[in-house]
C-alpha cells in the first residue's frame, strides 16, 4: 500500500537521512583509517620478516662458507699427511734398496777401542805402501791385465792381511805414546796384547794375536816376553825392541819396532830402520833372497854409534834373519838373510814376507839365554801317541787356542792351564811342539830391530804394515 506524505514530513525525513549517511560516512572513515593501518603494521611486519629472513640467510651461508672452508681445510691436511705418509713409505723403501749410511760414522777413541771392523764397515781395509817393481817388468806388471786378474781372486787374502795390519798400527801408535819409564814389563805387554785383541776383534782361531809380544831389552835381540812374577822393569837407559804380531783368518802381520828414551841410541836405531827399508826396496819377484841380505848388510853396517865416548860399528846379526810368512805359519819355509850369502832362492810371486832386520854393537852372533817364555807347535808335526794324560790334555788346549800360532805361559795361564812344565817338556821332546829361548847377544852390547810384513802381489810389492811412524 502507498502513503502519500506532506511537505513538513518529507523534510524531516530528509534530515533523517542525512544524518545517517554523515553517521555512515564517518564510519566509513573509520574502517579506512583501521584498513590503513593494518596495512601500515602488515608492511612492517613484512620489511621486518624480510630483514629476518636475510640475516638468517646471511648467518647461514656464513656458516655453509664457514663449514666448505672448515671442509676444505681438513681435506688439504688429510692431503698434507697423506703426503708425508707416502714420503715416510718412500724412504723406507729408499732404505730397504740402499741403506742409509749412519750419520754418526764411528771413530777411533784415546786409548784405542774400537775393533777395526766396525770403524770400516764396508769390509774394505786400508791398503798399504805400493811399490813399483825395478826395471821395464815392473811397468808391465801394472797395466797387465792378466796380473790384475790374478789379484782380484787373491783379494780376500789380502784384505784380512790389511785389517791385521790396521789393528797393528793403531795399537803401536798408543803404546809408543803410552809407555813409560818405571813400567814393568808385564804391565806393558799386558796393556799392548789387551788393546790388539779388542781392536782385531778377537774371534778364536779366526782373529787374534799371531805370537807373544817379545820385549826383549839391550843384548837381547828376540823371543823375550815375561813369565808370569817377572818383576822386570823398564829403564830409561834400556833399548827395548817392541815385536807383536796380529791376524785375521791366518793371515799374520809380523811387524817390529825399537823403543828407546835416551837419545844417545839414535845412531843405532836409523841404521837398523835403514837396512830394513833397504831389504824391502831389494825385495821382489824373482829376486834372489842373498842379493837382500847383502844390500841389507852393505847399508847396516856403513853406521857407527858413539856410546860413553866410545865408538861401536854397528853389525848385522847374522843368525837372525827375515822369513816367509804362510796361512796359521809364521816360518813358512823361507829365510831371508841380513848378511851376504845364504841361499840363492828366488821370491815368487804372492809370496808374504816379513823383512827384519837386527843390528848391534856387540858380536853380531845371538846365543839362546834366560828362561824360555815361547812355544809353537810344529807345524809339519807327526802323529806320536802321548802317555801322559797331562800331555794329552795341554795338547788339546793348544789346538783349541792356539792352533799352529806360538804362544807363551802367560797365555796359559789365561786361558785356565795348570801345571803344565812336564806336560810343556814333554810334547817339545816328542817333536810336536818347538821352544824359542830368548836370544842374547854378549852382555853389555845394545841391539835394535825394525821389521815390515810385505806381499809381493802380481802388479806391485804391498808393504801392508807400512804407518806414519816407521
């Protein structure tokens, strides 16, 4: 149904309805501001979130960078070590196919310690003084082939000869330091044989000493080393001949030395040493052993000595003499004279021979003298039953120890013997062993002895126990 209104109502009306649309306006209003401002707090929460999320962002890519960094550190290192581990591997490998010689190499001590061996390592030994054989043959034997040849298959003979040699030498050297005035003689020996047997590596029959140390004093010339209660000294007056000998598998070195404090002896002792150097250059392959002993005789006696204003020729003593040396035997067979005569025999080739020679200011003749200290078994000794059980049992001490090398009491005693004189008389009776008495020349006269051990090899003649002293 209509309702028709009038004029006054149509006014009111109208006012009515403004007032509502103002009212609604005004609300309007309000939800726009509110609708901003939520858009205002969504836009900062949104710039705040975002600013969140890339620190977030920043502090894990640090820590992703941080972490490859961390990564790659632990993969260079591992790297790093997996390289020094090759390296360690490759050096001992290295070390396995050519060891390392020790940074430390091993030297002689003061006094002398150390056996030869370990100073060389190598097994290589000091060769000795080389000498050119005289003539046009000697130049041919150097650069012979075929000489060469025949050394090279001798080498080992010769290199236990040169490591008996080295030991010899550096036990001289400390004992000609060493000794004393006012020593016994027994003190001195016992020092010298102690030292040879630390340095030549003493090894049972395979390396040792060769014979007794002789120190024999003035007109003794040889064979001389003190029992056990010797209560010998030694004076300063005394003219002492120094004479020990070492080896290695058999191989001796039998070298000599005068020792003397008092100067007047210098005349002596240079006419001994020059008639030993003038029998080694006479030496040679093919040189007739009497052709040595007159060279030696000529230049030994051109010397004279003075001696308390008296003048004294000096003399070679002619029943002594030089020999050829063999394997485990020292008088293998061959004499060499120091006089002229004698036998015309030839040296041969890769023959050893110790040249010594004796001066003295008395007779020149030696005599056997004092209590015997030196035994030897003989080397070419027949089978001869024994009774004595004593001497059946110092026989197998001997082989044991000694072999066919001389020995003396103070070594059996060493070695544990008891009471063995009889035993001793008895296998020297029987021809199995051989005594060697000291030898003496008149009494009050002086002797000297200077000695060498060559080997006349293919190419040269070797002095093997040539040294920086004589």
């Amino acid at each position: 149904m209509a309702a028709v209104l009038d004029d006054v109502g149509k006014s009111k009306s109208v006012k009515k309805t403004e007032e509502v649309v103002e009212d609604e306006i005004e609300d309007i209003d309000d939800v726009t501001a509110a609708i901003k401002k939520k858009r205002k707090r969504r836009k900062k929460k949104s710039q705040t979130s975002d600013e969140t999320e890339t620190n977030g962002k920043d502090e894990v890519d640090d820590e992703v960078t941080d972490g490859v960094t961390n990564i790659n550190m632990e993969e260079s290192t591992n790297v790093e070590g997996e390289k020094k581990k090759s390296k360690r591997r490759g050096k001992k490998k290295e070390n396995k196919e050519e060891p390392v010689a020790d940074s430390k190499e091993k030297k002689q001590t003061n006094p002398p310690s150390v056996p030869i061996h370990e100073l060389y390592p190598t097994s290589e030994y000091p060769v000795g003084q080389e000498v050119e054989y005289d003539g046009r043959m000697g130049k041919q034997r150097i650069t012979s082939e075929e000489k060469r040849a025949i050394e090279r298959s001798r080498y080992d003979d010769y290199n236990d000869a040169r490591r008996a040699a080295e030991a010899h030498r550096q036990v001289r050297k400390h004992i000609q330091s060493w000794v004393k005035p006012g020593m016994t003689m027994i003190e001195i020996c016992e020092e010298l044989e102690r030292c040879s047997r630390t340095l030549i590596g003493e090894d049972g029959l395979k390396a040792g000493l060769a014979f007794p140390t002789g120190c024999s004093r003035n007109n003794c010339a040889a064979h001389y080393t003190p029992n056990a209660g010797d209560p010998t000294v030694l004076l300063y007056d005394d003219v002492t001949k120094i004479d020990f000998g070492t080896h290695v598998n058999g191989r001796i070195i039998d070298c000599a030395f005068t020792l003397t404090f008092n100067p007047k002896y210098d005349k002596l002792v240079e006419a001994v040493r020059d008639a030993t150097n003038t029998g080694i250059k006479a030496a040679g392959i093919d040189v007739k052993l009497c052709e040595v002993g007159e060279a030696i005789q000529e230049v030994m006696e051109s010397y004279e000595v003075e001696l308390d204003g008296k003048t004294y020729p000096v003399k070679s003593i002619r029943n002594l003499n030089g020999h050829s040396i063999d394997s485990y035997r020292i008088h293998a067979g061959k004499t060499v004279p120091i006089v002229k005569g004698g036998e015309a025999t030839m040296m041969e080739e890769n023959e050893f021979y110790a040249i010594e020679t004796f001066g003295s200011t008395g007779r020149g003749i030696v005599r056997d003298d004092m209590e015997t200290s030196h035994y030897m078994k003989n080397f070419d000794a027949p089978f001869v039953p024994l009774r004595l059980q004593a001497s059946q049992k110092l026989l197998g001490v001997v082989n044991k120890n000694f072999g066919t090398l001389a020995f003396c009491k103070r070594w059996l005693d060493r070695v544990g013997a008891t009471k063995y004189q009889m035993a001793l008389k008895d296998l020297c009776d029987k021809g199995i062993m051989d005594a060697y008495p000291p030898l003496c020349d008149i009494k009050g006269c002086y002797t000297a002895q200077f000695e060498h051990t060559i080997v006349l090899r293919p190419t040269c003649k070797e002095i093997i126990s040539k040294g920086d002293d004589y």
